[in-house]
C-alpha cells in the first residue's frame, strides 16, 4: 500500500527531461492517484518572465502521456492551498530546490493545518530547462 491516496505536484515541464521524469516516477511510487499541473504560458511570463519553448497544449499533452501521471491539468497560478481546496489532495511533491522558499514554507504550514503534506524530492543535478537551452545555444555557436 501506498502512503498516500492523491498527490500532487506542478512544473513548466518545459523540454521535457529526465529530471521532470525523476520527479513524476517518484512522485507516482508514492500515492495512488497522480495529479500533475502544468504552467500556463501565460503564468510562465508572469513569474519567470519568459515564454516556454514547447507551447501549453504540447506540453499538456506530453505530460498526460507519461504512465505515472493519472491526470494532468492546467496550472493557472501559483496558489498551491487553492490547489488544495479544489483537488483534496493528501501530498505534494516538490523538488528540494524549492526548500526554504518562503512561497513553500507558507504552503507547508496551510497544508498541514488540513492534513496534507509537502515532501520533497531530491532535484535532479547536472540537467534542467535552462542548462538544455544553454547547450543548445553552445552546439548552433560551434
């Protein structure tokens, strides 16, 4: 038996990689039931002002693709406790890179006020949507 009936987590999911994989495997082994919420494009340019190279619908697709996720569904802010009052969920996940984030330290505290939880995952080192668009800037130099 699982620890946890439903979780949860986020992400831009932007040029999928083996990081955004680690995290959803992981975050599968640990409920029963998987809800993923992918960032707008327009919430991506309102918080990390930038517009994703793979566009919503595709990265919605990709993400609903993928055999640990049981629902994917839009991210349209960042209010992880309106998530929560919406969804029900009893866990989110969340890479450790977002530890001590006071964003996630508020969230932590409202979710446990209602009996969910925030665990967080080790973040994948060495790979990320940003160092992948470096390399690529690096490989189209050359």
């Amino acid at each position: 038996m699982k620890p946890y009936k439903i979780g949860y987590t986020t992400g831009v999911f932007d040029l999928f990689h083996v990081g955004h994989l680690n995290i959803l495997k992981k975050a599968k082994a640990n409920c029963d039931f998987l809800i993923v919420g992918v960032s707008t494009d327009e919430l991506v340019r309102e918080y990390k002002n930038k517009q994703p190279v793979i566009s919503f619908q595709q990265r919605m697709e990709i993400v609903a693709s993928i055999k640990y996720v049981d629902k994917a569904i839009p991210q349209i802010d960042r209010d992880k406790f309106a998530a929560w009052e919406r969804l029900n969920f009893d866990v989110m996940f969340v890479g450790d890179d977002w530890k001590g984030d006071p964003l996630f330290e508020e969230v932590e505290q409202k979710l446990n006020l209602v009996g969910a939880e925030v665990v967080y995952f080790p973040y994948t080192t060495g790979v990320s949507s940003s160092l992948i668009k470096e390399k690529s800037k690096e490989e189209i130099k050359l």
